[in-house]
C-alpha cells in the first residue's frame, strides 16, 4: 500500500461534514487552550529573542503575532506562534505518543487563514485533518522514534502542518503527497534540547516548514511519492520500528484529536502525577517545607530520562526537573508558569527542599502514575498513590477549567473585556466568517 497516497487523498477528499460533532468540539478545546498558551507565553525572553533576530527579515505584515501587535509574513508569523504556544510547555499533549499537536498545525493554518481569507469551518476541518495526520503519523514510528532522540512534535509535526495548510490552500491529491514528501524531508527535532529556547522553536519550525512545503507543492514542486514510508523515507530512517497499519486503519473513522489531553501543569507532562500527589498532600495535611525530612516518589523510568534535571539552573530547565517540581508543589500548592520562573527555580527555600527529594524508578509503574511519600522531621510519614493524574484522560480538565487556565494565561497582557471576546471567538471558531478574526482579537489594546 501506498500510505503516503492513501493519507494525502484521505485530507483531500474529507468533508467536513463528515467530522462527528463531539470530535468538533474537541478540536475548538485544543484551539482555545492552543491561544491561550501562545498569547500567555508572547512577552517571554524566548520570543523577544526569536523577534528581535528575525522580524527585521520579515516580508508584508499579514499576520499577527498572538498577544502582541507586531506583524510579520506568514513564514515568520507561523514561526513565532509555534514558539510562544510551547514555551511555557503548558500546551496539549496526545499521551499516546507525547505529541503536542496543536502547536504546529494552527501555528500554520492562523497564519495562512490570515493572508488568504477563510472560514471558521474551513479553518477547523483542517485543524482536525492535520492533527490527525500528525498524530497517525506519530503513532507508525512512536515509541522507539522517541527513544533514539528525536522530538515528536517537531518530527511529526511538520506532517499535521503541511497536510492542514494543503487543505486550505485546496491542493489535488499529486500535490498533498509532495507536501507531504517535502515535509518528510524537513522532519527534525531532538530531544537533546529539551530545557533550553530550543524546545519550542521545534514545533515553531514544523509550523513554518509545513507552510513551506504546502506553498511549494501549490507550484507542483515535486518529492518524492512516498516520502513516509519508502526504505529511506521518515519512518524508516527515524526510527528502527515503523508501523504503517497505524496511519491507515480505521482511517475517517477514529480521531487522534479526540485523545487530546490539557496540562493543568506548565512542565513536561510526565512529572504531572508527582506535582498531582503532592499538592493533595500538602492539602491533606497541611504541610510545611521545613518540616519535611525528605520526599521520595516511585516514578516510570521516562520520568527521569525527561525530567531528571537535578540542579536546574533557569526557569526552562525546572520544567524538566522532577526535584524542582515537587518542591513547588509543596511550598506553593501550583505548578503553574509563576512556579517555573527563573526566580523560583533560585528561590532558597526552593532549592533546600529540591534537595531532600528522590525520584526511583519501579517496574511496573503508568507513565502517568507515581507513589508519593513523605518523611515528616517527627518520624511520620505521609503517602499518595496517584493512578491517573490531573488534566489526564481519566481525569480531563473542563471546559470551564480551560477557560480559567486561559484567563490566567492572559492576565496582565489582555483587559478583562478583550479575553472574554477572545474565548468566545475561540469557542465559536467553527462558525465564524473570518477565522483570522481570533489572531486579530489577541492583540491587546486593538
């Protein structure tokens, strides 16, 4: 079988009409939550970097740098939206695959559907299209992809991306398979650079790359027709395992997006059971810092492949600390963005009690479990078992829970007024007439 033909003709082909309601739904979850992590993260030092090398680079303003009032051409402006929506590492996540999808793909299609006029229900069904080719693609090479190195949202993404813009753009089938081919050959990603300004300009690239490589085949740019699956395309020289039934069964019938998880934690996701289970200590108990002797938490061995940062010296690093995560959920009850600020990662009080904390691996332990217990300074000890941790499937955050996630994101850079127009717009997003109407609204002060 040909999988990168049957994909590109399965995005052509679909109707929107055809995407089952609760799947919509989802689908306008993940934008809102998607805005909310771009426009929170707009003012980081991240991005006045990214900008302030790149903007005067910039070709026609056409489109908006979520939560500021520059703008910069399309190429630029998917760039930017990719890193600010990853950088506080508070965006979604597919826990099948670890994947953050939305990232890439509306980082793309914002940017085009604010050159290029399109409709809310346009712009939707080539999210959901482009999450869906992202994550199946992930899903054909994922775990051992991973496992050598590379970062998934970054390899898999430039997928979603393309095969999204592609949609909107209106490319025929021979067309979708070069996008999809030139994207291949752009996949790149690694996990080395986790804990730096690297991270989020992964899914910033694959924004940026996927436009390109659906902009070229627009022109009939060629690649090669199986740029997926061929003995030296993406899956087999990114990964020692690939399997192809991934991306093709049940394909129109199932949906990636409706495995879309929300972080209630603005830190690598696996550390979210032992954040989980130590603020329900804390509360529980009412525990202090300083009359704790020491805590140890029983974790799944990804947990301190990702996370095990001991001494992490910036805010970037303490999302990947395990040591620095659980001392802040014991001291502040939160693992929020304010909790991963280069301040509180040297905070003495912090980093005293980052020291009495352990982190085992134990066979047979979920990624998304972990057994907390704390050795109280009076000999008592306090435990938590957390099988399924906040924001997971099991336990999904609500809608009303991402809307405050959002009003807290936005805070001090949107007026009261300007969010609540932005979450409606974000909410109504199928059924608007301009779907760059929501990149126009999150600038402040407009």
């Amino acid at each position: 079988m040909e999988i990168t033909r049957t994909l590109a003709r399965f995005v052509v082909e679909h109707k929107s009409l055809d995407v089952p309601q609760p799947v919509r739904h989802e689908a306008a979850r993940s934008f809102l939550n998607w805005v909310g992590c771009a426009v929170g993260a707009s003012r980081h030092e991240t991005v006045e970097c990214a900008l302030a090398a790149l903007a005067e680079f910039s070709g026609p303003a056409e489109a908006t740098v979520l939560g500021r009032r520059e703008r910069l051409d399309i190429m630029q402006a998917a760039l930017m939206n990719g890193i600010t929506s990853h950088t506080f590492d508070f965006d979604d996540t597919h826990l099948k695959t670890v994947i953050h999808p939305s990232g890439p793909v509306a980082s793309a299609i914002l940017a085009l559907g604010e050159r290029q006029r399109v409709s809310g229900e346009a712009f939707l069904h080539a999210f959901i299209l482009g999450v869906e080719v992202e994550c199946r693609i992930g899903n054909s090479v994922y775990p051992q992809h991973y496992d050598v190195g590379w970062h998934i949202t970054g390899t898999a993404g430039v997928f979603g991306a393309a095969a999204a813009a592609g949609k909107l753009l209106g490319l025929n089938e021979q067309q979708m398979v070069w996008a999809l081919g030139v994207a291949a050959t752009q996949s790149s990603g690694l996990r080395e650079m986790f804990g730096t300004m690297c991270k989020p300009f992964h899914p910033g690239n694959a924004a940026r790359n996927g436009l390109l490589a659906a902009l070229l085949a627009q022109q009939n740019f060629t690649s090669s027709n199986q740029g997926i699956e061929a003995k030296r395309g993406f899956a087999h020289v990114l990964s020692t395992a690939f399997k192809p039934e991934e991306i093709t069964e049940r394909l129109g019938e199932t949906w990636e997006i409706s495995l879309n998880t929300y972080k209630p934690f603005a830190c690598g996701i696996v550390i979210h059971p032992i954040i989980d289970a130590c603020i329900q200590l804390r509360n529980e108990h009412g525990l202090n810092a300083e009359d704790i002797e020491s805590i140890e938490a029983k974790v799944h061995p990804l947990v301190l492949e990702l996370t095990g940062k001991k001494t992490p010296r910036v805010g970037l690093e303490g999302k990947f600390s395990v040591y620095h995560s659980a001392a802040v959920a014991i001291i502040h009850g939160a693992g929020g963005e304010a909790e991963y600020s280069d301040q509180c990662v040297s905070d003495p009080r912090v980093t005293a009690l980052r020291d009495r904390v352990t982190a085992v691996v134990e066979n047979g332990m979920h990624e998304d479990q972990t057994r907390v217990a704390i050795k109280l300074k009076n000999g008592k000890t306090v435990e938590k078992f957390v099988e399924h941790a906040i924001g997971s499937l099991a336990r999904p955050m609500s809608d009303a829970d991402l809307e405050r996630k959002f009003r807290g994101l936005t805070k001090g850079i949107l007026s009261d007024a300007e969010c609540d127009r932005l979450i409606t717009l974000c909410w109504e997003i199928g059924t608007l007439k301009d779907a760059g109407e929501v990149a126009r609204a999150s600038m402040p002060g407009r």
